[in-house]
C-alpha cells in the first residue's frame, strides 16, 4: 500500500492586513506520498509558497494558519510547539527558497554555511563536516569542489548557487524537500540541467519532494503527481500523465496551453484571459468562474467540492463531467 508522508487537510492560511483578510489559502487539501514528487503547479499568487510555508509553520507574519490539519509522519503540525518544530525544520523537511539569495549569507565563504548546517544536525569534527560538505558539493556536481567550496555566494553563477542551496538543503538528509521555483531565474539549459538533478538526487537518496511551479513544462518530466491550485483552492490533482493528456479541470486544461513547449505541438500559446482574483474579496462560487469560458450560472454560486472521478483523480468542477476537455497534447475526456 502506498504510505503517505504528509497529508494537509483543510489548511486556511490568511493575512490579516489592513485593507482586509486575505484568503491567500482556503480550504487546500494536498497528500504527498512516500518517496514521490508532487508537482505544486499554479499561477503567481495562487497561493504555492503560503502552503509551502504553512507547512513547517514559518508562515510570515501577518500571515496566520486559521484552521486545518498538516499530519506529516502521522502527527500534526499545525498543533506542535515552536521547539518540536526547529527540530522538524531543516533536519526532517528541507526547503528550497524561491529566491536562492535569501538562503544564503554573502559575508560567508560557501564552506563555513555548509558545515554549519551539517554541524547542527550531527554530532561530529569540523574536519569531518568540512568532508561532508565537499561530499555534498560533489553529490550536486560542482566540479572541482575542493576549491569551490571556498568561494563566496557572489562569486558563483546562478546555476551553481541553485546547486549550493540544494546541497544545503540536503546537508540535514531530509525525509521530505520542498523546492519553490528552484528553475524560475535560470535560462532553460541551465533549469534543465538542475531539475534533471533534483530527479537523479530524488531517486538516490529515496526522499520525498514538492516541487513547485507556475510552469506545467517544469513538472511534465519531474514529478510523479500534480496538484493544480488556483486562487488559495485546490482544481485538480491526479498523476502527470492523467494531469497532462486526460485533464478535467478547465484551469488545468488553460495552463497546459499556456506552455510554450506544448504549444507549439498545436501552434498555438494560450494566454489565460484575466488575472488571478483579489483573495480578499473572492469571487463566489467556483473561484475561476469569471475566467472560465465553460462557467454557467451555477459557477457563481455553488463552491465546487474537490471530488474523486477515477481512482487517484481529484477534481473541483461543478462540470466535470459534462464538458469535454481535449489536452493540447491529444487526450480528451472520452
Ligand atoms: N505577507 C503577505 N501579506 C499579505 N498577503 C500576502 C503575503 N504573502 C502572500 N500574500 C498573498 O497570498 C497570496 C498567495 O501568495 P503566494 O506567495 O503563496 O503565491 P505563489 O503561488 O507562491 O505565487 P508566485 O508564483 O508569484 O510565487 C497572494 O495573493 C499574495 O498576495
Ligand atoms: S465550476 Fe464552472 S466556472 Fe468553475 S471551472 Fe467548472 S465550469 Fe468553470
Ligand atoms: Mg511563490
């Protein structure tokens, strides 16, 4: 039986600012199983890093998790204290910022970062830290990584300081990483070169990973599932081949024509029409329903519940299954 690492059920996690609550988070439910990769797969400001950052509770302030269940390992926590939770963070779930930069110290030589973190998670010598981290450096494939372990942040390209940061965030060996647009700043040979890393790492050292991004191309050979969000809810999730050919979502089906690489399989970039709506004041109904060309007048009333159509297949359409998706790669509901 598949054994699931994390389950979050329910999550809401708002910001209450001074123009309003913003629901940036709202009613997400996201399993990830042992030894997979989940695609978290959405537009800018769907609300990816807030889950992400809901998980090991370092939610920034004034944001707030308002209700739900993160059960990882079988415990939850959303109910752990702080000091459970450093112990947590790092060493059983590593993250991946969005920006590299923020992770990084720059007064710092590349060494002295590394054997710190290996230094708060095992009881052993410098020297041996200092081994690990080469080690480390070596796993990632930095070449020479005797010498360029003594750089500082700056004098690394973004390719290699993308590398640094997930040697770093594999230094603790963690049971579950989550990777927040690892790719997005780097041209495509680069990006390319690192997610087939992320994909070999993955696979060697048996972990678990989130990988999330605005971009379907990004996930199409990475990850094992994905879980589409749109406005703080969840749209659709199901396997990558199910995700990519058999789509029951028309959010799901709007982004997979919105890849440049797909597309030119059908010669045709889909720009999604609109934007993504003010969590403050949500749309009612189905939160996609004033972008949606399939939307009738139930959309603006009724919430579409995140409902099981096949085994593994998970959607949040009041039209599912009515309405006939074709997949820009040739699928269809049929
Ligand atoms: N500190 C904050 N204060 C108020 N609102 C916030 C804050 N951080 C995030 N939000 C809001 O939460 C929502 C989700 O943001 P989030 O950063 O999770 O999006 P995302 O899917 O990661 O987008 P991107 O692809 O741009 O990284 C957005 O509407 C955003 O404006
Ligand atoms: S519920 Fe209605 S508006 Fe929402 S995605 Fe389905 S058809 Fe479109
Ligand atoms: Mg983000």
């Amino acid at each position: 039986m598949v054994k699931k690492i994390l389950k979050i059920e329910n999550l809401k996690t708002y910001f209450y600012t001074w123009a309003g609550i913003v629901k940036a988070v709202d009613g997400v439910n996201i399993d990830v199983n042992e030894g997979e990769t989940l695609g978290l797969v959405g537009e800018s400001g769907s609300g990816k890093s807030v889950t992400a950052l809901s998980i090991i509770r370092i939610v920034p302030s004034p944001g707030k998790i308002v209700e739900g269940k993160i059960i990882y390992k079988g415990e939850n926590l959303v109910e752990k204290k702080e000091k459970t939770l450093q112990d947590i963070r790092g060493k059983e779930i590593a993250y991946i910022f969005q920006d590299p930069a923020t992770s990084l110290n720059p007064v710092f030589t590349i060494a002295n970062q590394l054997v710190e973190v290996i230094l708060r998670h095992q009881k052993i010598s410098k020297k041996e830290a200092l081994e690990k981290a080469i080690e480390l450096f070596r796993l990632v494939e930095i070449p020479d990584p005797e010498i360029k372990i003594w750089n500082y942040p700056h004098q690394l390209s973004g390719g290699m300081k993308q590398r640094m940061a997930i040697a770093r965030a594999l230094a603790s060996q963690p049971n579950l990483l989550i990777a927040d647009e690892p790719t997005t700043n780097l041209d495509v040979t680069i990006q390319a070169q690192i997610l087939e890393l992320m994909k070999n790492l993955k696979k060697k050292l048996g972990m678990s990973m989130i990988l999330i991004t605005h971009d379907m191309g990004v996930v199409a050979d990475t990850a094992d599932r994905i879980t589409v969000l749109y406005a703080g809810r969840v749209c659709e999730t199901a396997d990558t081949k199910t995700i990519f050919y058999n789509p029951k979502h028309p959010y799901t089906q709007a982004l997979l024509t919105a890849v440049p690489s797909l597309a030119l399989k059908t010669e045709k970039l889909n720009v999604i029409p609109g934007s993504i709506p003010n969590l403050i004041k949500p749309p009612k109904g189905c939160r996609f329903h004033p972008r949606c060309e399939y939307a009738q007048q139930i959309c603006t009333k009724k919430i579409p519940e995140l409902t099981e159509i096949e085994p593994g297949h998970k959607v949040a359409c009041l039209r599912a299954t009515e309405i006939n998706l074709k997949s820009p790669l040739g699928g269809s509901n049929n």
